[in-house]
C-alpha cells in the first residue's frame, strides 16, 4: 500500500525486519472488542542548550528567540517538569507515546542531542512516534542537517534513513506507523518563517501523499490519527501561528475523513471538531510538556487515550493528567468520552 510513497524517497532502503511486509499489506483482523488500545500525548516540550554555543549560530533569527527565552521563556519551561511527566507517563504505560513538535527551542544542534535523550527516556522507537515543530526548523537548513538524529522516532514503518545524511522534510512526510488497530500519520508543517512569524505549511506534495495515505488506511477499518504541531482549523491560536495551507487540508479530511486529530503549538489545551460529511473528526491540542507557569491553562500537560473498538464503531475516553505546581506532580484533571 505505500510502494508509491516508496519511490519518492530515494534515500531510504527497505527494512530487514520480518514484519515490514506484514505492515505493508496491512492485514488488520478484527479486534477484541474487550482489548484497548492507550495512548499517550504530549507536545511542545522546548528543550533548550545554550552552553558553548557559537556567535555565528546567532545571526540570524535565533537571536529574537533567545532574547525572549532569557525575557520569558526560561522562566516558563523547566527540565524537572519534563522529567516528572516522564516518571508520570512510565506509571500510566501506555502502549504508545505521540509529541506533536517543538522537541527544541531555537533549533541548534545540542538541543536536537538533547532531544534524542529525552525520545530515549520515553520508549524506543516502536513505541514513540514524533514530528516536528515550527521551532525544529527555526531557520533556514536546521532541520534537515539534524533530522536523521530523530529518524527513527519518525519515519514509516520499514523504512530506514541513511545514517549522517541531510534529510530533506518533505521526502520523510506524511509519515504512517500502524500499531495494532492504529495507524499514526504524522504530518510536517515546520519550515523556517521570518522573525515575528511562527507560520507553518504542509505543501502541495505531501498533501497529495497525505490523501492516498488516508484513503488507503480508511479502507483497512484502521483508527487514523492525524498528528501536526499547527493546529487545522482558525481560531486555535493567532493570525502569526496559523497553519497557511489549512484550508486545503480541511478539504483532505472532509473527502478522505479521520478518527482524531492531535496538535501542539498553541501552549494550551483545546478541544474543537472539524466537521465532515456523516461526522466530525475531534481537533485536540495540550500545553507545553515543560510548562510550570503561573498561568494553569497553561500549564504542562499530557492526555491519555483509550481506543476501543465497538460493534458500531470506536469509543475513545480521555484523561487529561496535569502538573499541580504545589505537589510538584502530575494528578488526573478532567476525564471524558470524545463523541464523534
């Protein structure tokens, strides 16, 4: 099912791995209607490494950035609040871990080691899916030069990248990972913007990809969980934020349809919908995985997701765990059932 995606990435090879011609007819058998599937999500978590940093890295866009990270930022993301969602998350055990973007802060290339450690506390890369974020590619080549060091977090199932290679964004994505009734489809829409913009853009290429990927696995009764830092629809965050090309996007979803939809970017928790024809696909958002805040909307944050699949469709309950700043951990906020 994905042999067009294949031949578009030429610096790809095929996996050794006995289960890549399983993943890639995709033979989903019916699933126990008692099994649950959770997942876990979380975004944003801005890792930031300013030691040893030279002038040259610098000048450029960088510079507004780390001034309004010793301005504010600093003050608002911490090391140890990602470190306790990390203990939270290995005591919740979900069978799998999603983070919609923004792994780093300015982009350089200690802050990308920084996050190769941080996707190796949370799981391997068979249970950890990733994309990236507008502040991943913060300026003109940063994630290319570094995405190989997250490949394996990224890439589709059976693929490999070439190790120590540029890799070129729009040659990984639209991404597709299946784990047992779900398949993750991660879309990129970093790219480098001027200095007062944090924009994004999927790109013609990839959205058409992204419609024959939604398509296919609809087809095979997967749960699709489409997986982008900026969020698809207006009124999430600013004119500055907005996603260029949602518009076209919204077009996909409507004609090709999805089960939910999982974003970062805006630094607080949201729940929207995007209406589709016999439906609506649920658009959710978290706050920064590293926010200690005064403000508690804006405070860290990871939801927990259970799927299961019912005789007349899907059921999907949400716990929402956040940072209580007082008890220095995470407790359970709010729980819900998502309707469709």
């Amino acid at each position: 099912m994905i042999r067009y995606y294949i031949r578009e990435i030429v610096i790809f090879v095929k996996s050794s791995d006995a289960r890549f011609d399983e993943l890639r007819d995709l033979r989903i058998g019916p699933m126990n209607t008692n099994a649950t599937f959770t997942l876990a999500h979380l975004s944003d978590p801005h890792l930031a490494y300013h030691h040893g940093i030279r002038l040259a890295d610098f000048l450029n866009k960088r510079l507004f950035g780390y001034i309004k990270w010793r301005l504010r930022r600093r003050s608002e993301h911490h090391d140890d609040v990602l470190a306790e969602m990390i203990q939270d998350l290995k005591r919740s055990r979900p069978d799998h871990i999603v983070v919609t973007g923004d792994l780093t802060h300015l982009g350089l290339p200690a802050e990308f080691a920084k996050a190769k450690e941080l996707l190796s506390h949370l799981g391997s890369p068979s249970q950890v899916t990733i994309i990236p974020g507008n502040h991943d590619a913060y300026v003109d080549g940063a994630l290319d030069c570094r995405l190989s060091e997250w490949a394996d977090y990224i890439v589709s199932d059976g693929l490999k990248v070439c190790a120590g290679t540029d890799t070129a964004v729009n040659a990984v994505f639209p991404s597709l990972r299946v784990r047992d009734p779900v398949a993750f489809v991660g879309v990129s829409t970093a790219q480098p913007c001027s200095t007062f913009l944090a924009v994004g853009c999927i790109g013609e290429d990839q959205l058409q990809r992204l419609q024959k990927m939604l398509i296919e696995t609809g087809q095979k009764g997967l749960f699709r969980i489409v997986l982008i830092h900026h969020p698809p629809i207006s009124g999430v965050v600013s004119w500055r934020k907005r996603l260029i090309d949602a518009e076209a996007l919204q077009e996909i979803l409507q004609h090709c349809g999805a089960e939910l939809i999982l974003h970062g970017h805006a630094h607080h928790r949201s729940l929207s919908y995007l209406d589709i024809p016999g439906g609506r696909i649920p658009v959710i958002g978290v706050p920064s995985a590293s926010a200690a805040g005064e403000n508690t909307k804006r405070r860290a944050q990871y939801h927990l997701y259970r799927l299961s699949r019912k005789v007349d469709g899907w059921e999907v309950r949400v716990c929402v765990r956040s940072y209580v700043n007082m008890n220095k951990r995470f407790e359970t906020e709010d729980e819900y059932r998502l309707t469709p």
